[in-house]
C-alpha cells in the first residue's frame, strides 16, 4: 500500500485507521511443481489411456487455464488427446469420472520440451477440495508417438499430490513424484486484511 503525503511536511503517524472495500484476488499463475530434471517424463503411449496429477485449492477459484511442461515424439495428427479438470476419488486417490472442464479441449503439445498452455476458453468456479489435471487419451494411432509430461520426483514442492496413471483398465498411483503443471487462476474466496502483513 502506497500513501502519498506532502514532501515538505514532517510526519509522525502513530494511529492509522484504513477502511477497505470491494476487496478481490488478482488472477495469478499459481505453481504447483516446475523444477525440470531432464529425462524425467511420463510417457504416455498407446496402451495408456490416461495420466493425471491431484491438485488442491484452499479456498472457491475460477479456473482460466493450466500449463504442464512436456513434448511429444513422432506425433500423429489422427491421434486425439483431451486435456481436462476433473473431480478427484480422495479413498482411491484417483481422478474420478465427473468432468469440470476440458472434456473436448484438444491438448496442446508440440515436439519441443516446453510449458504449454491448456486453455479451458469458458472459466471454471471450482469450491475449495482436490481435484485432478488430466490427458486423456481418446486415440493414440501408433505405438510410435509417446507425449511425455515431466515430473519431479526428487524434491517436489508438495509431495503428498498423487500421480495417477489409467491402463488396461486399472488405476496405479504414487505420491512424492509431481507432473510439473501451473494453474492460471483467481481466488474469489472470502479476503481477510487482518492476516494481510502490513509491514
């Protein structure tokens, strides 16, 4: 907070009442794990359906979009794969069926390892719980094409997400191994200036 008070005066303020309103979160690009360690990719190939990564959120946020960082190998412009939100199995500890947002958003990936963007184009409000980031594979043609999502799983910054992974039928899952994503989101939770640090 920036107060501007004449130049030429001395001021010794002892008191200062503030009174906020209309108070709101910017939109921010919230981290959930980003340390690249080379090699360390997922790769989802062609008896996979789908790979996916719990995510948590402390308070009501709308959702705008989601980078992972990753690439793909000999790519196959037939193959169609979705990326999605969805709901989370907390007893499981796998993405469940329900559907947020995504459910015919094509992934988007290139050849290069990058960060690429997932926008979801109409925003999602999701409550406060744990939800799921996944590529789903609809239809990968060749045994050839693998899309890789890069994980860290030698110091993540929240190692209690798990990492889940959908084939022939089953889920597999484990913790303390992150796929490297970013969330670009809003808080519109309640907004409290007394736990703001002031000084």
């Amino acid at each position: 907070i920036d107060l501007d008070l004449p130049s030429n005066d001395r001021w010794n303020l002892t008191t200062l009442e503030m009174n906020f309103t209309d108070i709101e979160y910017d939109r921010e690009i919230f981290t959930g794990e980003e340390t690249i360690y080379l090699g360390e990719t997922f790769p989802l190939v062609k008896s996979i359906q789908m790979i996916a990564i719990q995510f948590k959120l402390s308070s009501k946020t709308e959702i705008f979009g989601a980078y992972i960082y990753g690439s793909v190998d000999n790519p196959n412009p037939a193959d169609t794969l979705y990326f999605q939100i969805r709901g989370y199995d907390s007893l499981n500890n796998n993405p469940n069926t329900t559907i947020y947002a995504g459910e015919t958003l094509n992934l988007n990936i290139s050849t290069e390892d990058s960060w690429y963007y997932q926008n979801f184009g109409s925003t999602v409000i999701l409550p406060k719980g744990n939800y799921s980031l996944v590529i789903y594979a609809d239809t990968i043609q060749t045994g050839t094409t693998v899309y890789k999502w890069y994980y860290n799983d030698v110091n993540p910054k929240y190692p209690d997400l798990y990492r889940s992974v959908y084939a022939n039928g089953l889920w597999s899952n484990i913790n303390e191994s992150t796929l490297l994503y970013k969330l670009d989101q809003k808080k519109i939770g309640e907004f409290y200036p007394s736990e703001v640090n002031m000084s």
